[in-house]
C-alpha cells in the first residue's frame, strides 16, 4: 500500500505595494527599457524550438516572466510572443506611475523569517537597464525594498526572487528558492486592487508517493 506524503516546506512572499506617481519631471527616471531589444534578448535566450512562442516548460528559465504570462498573453493562447513581450514592456514604460513599492513578508514552513536574506534581481533580458536590489527582513519577517532614498519604491519589471536564512552557519533555505531559485514575480501597476498589489508565492515540495 502505497501513501501520499506532503513534505510542506512553504514559502510564502507576500507584496503589498503602493502604487508611486511619476509625479511631474518623474517619468524621465524611468529606466527607458527598449521593449524591441528586451524581447529579442528574451526569445534568444529562451525560445529554445525557436517557433517564436514562450511554452510553460520554456518560460521556466525566466520565473519573473512566467509569474506574468498571464498579463503578456494578450491572445490567451497559454503562451507567450515576442510581439505580446515587447508590448509588456511598453506598457511599463508607458504607465503614468513611477514605481511601485513593495513590502516583502517571508515563511518559510508557515513561519514568518526574520533576518533572511532577499535577493530581488532581474531577469537578465532586463539586467542592462534594471540593477538588483538586496534586503534583509526585520523581526517580523519584512522588508520593503527601494532604489534608494530618493526612489522609495521598484523600477517595473521581472524579477527573480532569492530567499536566503542561515543558522549556525547553515544555510536553511533549499537552493531551488535561492541560488537555484524558480520563484518569481512582476512588479507592476495592473493588478487587481487599484490601490495595493497583493502577491503571494508559495513554494514547497511536491507531493510524493512512497
């Protein structure tokens, strides 16, 4: 007889970030992301059939974009072209805001993590206009990241997410949510609420039988 075991090793990231307005002269600080050249260095590094369409087993290589696709795929055909990246993108540019401002909340196995670690960089199609950004969460497992002082929020973009925690010089995180990480997020303005975004990213390992 054979059992179907759970192994709930969980990570919840949840962001609530408000939405930042350009604010007169403040859409000139936009990184200026050149959707043609960022959708072409995506398909180069991803198309790997090279039909020209992003597949869920492709958009793997990029979890930022995979977490998007549904806001990419204009044509609701479950994947993703070039033409439908590129327009993302401008539509980025294009947003009357600024920034948004997430604020980070991390479990790990249904535990807030105070003290990890928190890589947010981004997908390296986008790298040549967007720099990654490291936090660390407080004591009660948040942290909210900006650009910096001035830019109190997070340019728009994919983005990888990489958890890190170590006790006694251990790392505690599995690699395939750092390192090795899958979890990824978009940040921009079109969700659901008009006011907050409100992401959570759940990680853990699947099921199993034994």
């Amino acid at each position: 007889m054979s059992a179907l075991i759970c192994n709930r090793q969980l990570v919840v990231i949840t962001l609530l970030a408000p939405l930042l307005s350009c604010g007169g002269s403040g859409a000139s600080n936009k990184p200026g992301i050149d959707p043609g050249i960022a959708s072409a260095k995506a398909f180069e590094l991803l198309d790997k059939n090279s039909d020209g369409l992003l597949n869920d087993a492709e958009l793997q290589g990029a979890p930022g974009l995979a977490e998007g696709k549904s806001r990419a795929d204009t044509n609701g055909d479950g994947q993703v072209s070039q033409e439908e990246l590129a327009s993302r993108i401008k539509s980025w540019n294009d947003s009357i805001l600024r920034l948004v401002g997430p604020e980070l909340e991390v479990q790990f196995n249904g535990r807030l993590v105070p003290g990890a670690t928190i890589i947010i960089e981004p997908e390296s199609f986008l790298s040549e206009w967007i720099e990654p950004k490291t936090v660390s969460t407080n004591e009660h497992g948040k942290c909210t990241p900006q650009i910096s002082r001035e830019l109190p929020g997070m340019n728009m973009g994919y983005y990888r997410i990489k958890v890190s925690k170590e006790v006694g010089g251990k790392e505690r995180i599995p690699k395939k949510y750092n390192e090795q990480t899958q979890v990824g997020v978009e940040f921009c303005p079109d969700r659901p609420s008009e006011e907050y975004q409100l992401i959570e990213i759940h990680l853990g390992k699947k099921s199993r039988r034994r």
